[in-house]
C-alpha cells in the first residue's frame, strides 16, 4: 500500500510536540508567546497545506510572522489615534479573530 502524508494539522502538532523540552526551559511568559506563536499558525492551515516545496515549519514560521506582523499593525495604528487625540481612548485592539492583543 502507498505511503499517505501527514496534513498540515497533524504537522503542526508534530512540531509543537518536538519543541516540548525546549518549551519547558522558558520562563512562563515566554512559554505563553510560543504557545500563542504555535496556535496563530492554525490559522493559516489551507495556505500551509499549499506550501509544498517549504519544509512544513518554514511553512509555520511564516504564519507565525504574518499574525505577528498584523498584530504589530494594529498596536500602530493605536499608537497613531492615541497621539493625534489623547484625550480620546480606543478600545482595546483585537485581531482578525477577536482575540484581545
């Protein structure tokens, strides 16, 4: 019988699983950004399923960079309201996924 590849879901949690120990020797701050890292990458499964010629973490690695760079976006943006107006508050930012950042 043929040999069946792994989806990209199962991937993922292979590569959580292989990044357990060096998770463990991070303070619990930097453990809750890796998890936060690992858990932004699931949003981003079909465009990693079409990264066939990447090896599947470089494939993590860049939705890692593509949340984290949308969340740096948002902080700027509030930055800018927040110097133009500082008097005026905004709500707290939140994600394509209404996560609070």
């Amino acid at each position: 019988m043929g040999r069946t590849l792994a989806t990209f879901t199962q991937l993922i949690e292979e590569e959580v699983a292989s990044w357990r120990v060096f998770r463990r020797a991070l303070r619990r701050e930097d453990q809750a950004v890796l998890d936060s890292l690992f858990e932004a990458v699931k949003y981003h499964v079909a465009a990693g399923s079409y990264a066939s010629k990447t090896r599947p973490f470089e494939a993590m690695l860049v939705a890692m960079l593509i949340e984290s760079g949308k969340k740096t976006a948002l902080l700027e943006q509030r930055v800018l309201k927040l110097e133009q107006d500082p008097e005026k508050e905004t709500d707290a930012p939140t994600n394509d996924h209404g996560m609070a950042l």
